[in-house]
C-alpha cells in the first residue's frame, strides 16, 4: 500500500537536503514536489498539510510528517540506519547534531550580506578543522572500524559524508590535515547507494546559486 514517499521543498538543498541522503543511502526512491512561488507553499498550509505551517514536509507510510530531525529520526529507525541500542543510538544523535551545527553555518552562508561573507567562510573553516573534524577523525582512527558507530553503516556516516563534501565546496583541500577522514570519504562515498546519490541526475540538489537566492527569501519570507 504505501507508495514512494513524497516530499515537498523548494528546489534547493536547506533543510530537506539531508533527507534526500537518508532516503537515497537507505536505497528509498521518493517523489519531489516543489514549492516554487509563495502561493504553492500557502496551498500546502490552507490544505491542512503544515502542522507548523512549515517545510519539510514528507509524506510517507500514510503520515504528512515534518520537522526536518523528526522526518530523518524516522527514516533512519525504519531503514536499520539508527544502532543496534540505546547507547549508539545516543552516540548517533551526538554525532549526526555536531554534524548539523557544522552544516548549517554552511547553509547560512549564502543568505549572509556580502561584506560578511568572506569572513564567516573564514570562520566556518576554522570551525570545521579545529571543532568537528577533528573529533570524527579520533573516534575513527581509535577504534580503527570502517564506520562511526558500532561497526556498522549509520546515518551519522551519512551525515558526516554530506557535511565533509559541503566544507570541501568551501575549502576543497579542508581534509588535508586528516588522512582518517580522507579513506572515510573515500570508503563511504563508494557504497553502492551513496555512489549512486553522488552521480549527476541523481535527486541531490547543487548548492543555491546567486540567482535562487531571492526567490528562496521570498517563499519563505526570510528576513536575512
Ligand atoms: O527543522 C524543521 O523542520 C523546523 N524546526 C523548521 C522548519 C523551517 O524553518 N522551515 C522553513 C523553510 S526551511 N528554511 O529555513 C519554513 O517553512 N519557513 C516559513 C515559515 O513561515 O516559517
């Protein structure tokens, strides 16, 4: 009965970007809708489907979920993505929420003023070599396994995976510092599901382009 799951979101990465890596490491194919205008996102919230008048919304196993960690919690219990128990599964979220304050400084880059930009970019590196890398690249080179967590493929290898290619668009050599992490990418990025993610016409988004930008402030009325 249940069909692909459905997701609506503008047509750029945001908060729905890491969604679209879950399901597509879990080897989940989904449907997209797209908000273009203002006017698609009031029909979402005037049809009753916007619990909190916002997106992500996601469809899926007769739900209309959203709440962008809800949505991926979701996803990565339903898909063995999640540990094997309560302890890694607290280690995951400890992992994948550090991973998600790395990346969005990185998604609240574009919608910075221009004279700002440069020196929060400066930042982010800073942030992502001296705080977050540095901590995946110990936890892998301790316990010398091929994943973060109990030996085995989680969604905080995924997450870290889109968090190292978004720092990577910033700082292509920003590994250069961490050999552990280098093979980690390496490793990840050729499982069969991720690779395929990673392929062009896959549904992974580009990085918001100069042009998207003021249509994406105008949909969802960013203040910025
Ligand atoms: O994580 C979540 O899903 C929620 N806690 C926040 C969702 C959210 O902020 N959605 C934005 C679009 S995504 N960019 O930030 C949204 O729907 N904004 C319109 C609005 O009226 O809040």
């Amino acid at each position: 009965m249940a069909g692909k799951p459905k997701l609506h979101y503008a047509r750029g990465r945001g908060k729905m970007e890491s969604i679209r890596w879950l399901l597509s490491a879990a080897g989940v194919k989904f449907e997209e809708q797209f908000i273009e205008t203002k006017e698609d996102l009031e029909k979402l919230r005037n049809d009753g489907f916007l619990l909190f008048q916002q997106v992500p919304m996601v469809e899926i196993d007769g739900m209309k979920l959203v709440q962008t960690r809800a949505i991926l919690n979701y996803i990565a219990a339903k898909h063995n993505l999640y540990g094997k128990d309560l302890k890694e599964r607290a280690l995951i979220d400890t992992y994948v929420e550090g991973t998600t304050d790395l990346m969005e400084m990185i998604m609240h880059l574009p919608f910075q003023p221009p004279e700002g930009k440069e020196k929060q970019t400066a930042h982010i590196i800073e942030r992502a070599t001296t705080r977050y890398f540095p901590v995946y690249e110990k936890v892998l080179k301790d316990h010398g396994q091929d994943f973060l967590v109990g030996n085995q493929f989680s969604w905080a290898d995924v997450h870290l995976l889109e968090a190292i290619l978004m720092a990577e668009e910033l700082k292509p050599n920003i590994l250069s510092k961490f050999p552990v992490l280098q093979a980690f990418k390496t490793r990840i990025s050729n499982i069969p599901t991720i690779k395929k993610f990673l392929e062009p016409g896959s549904p992974r988004k580009p990085p918001l382009d100069d042009k998207a930008i003021p249509q994406i402030k105008k949909i969802f009325n960013v203040q910025l």
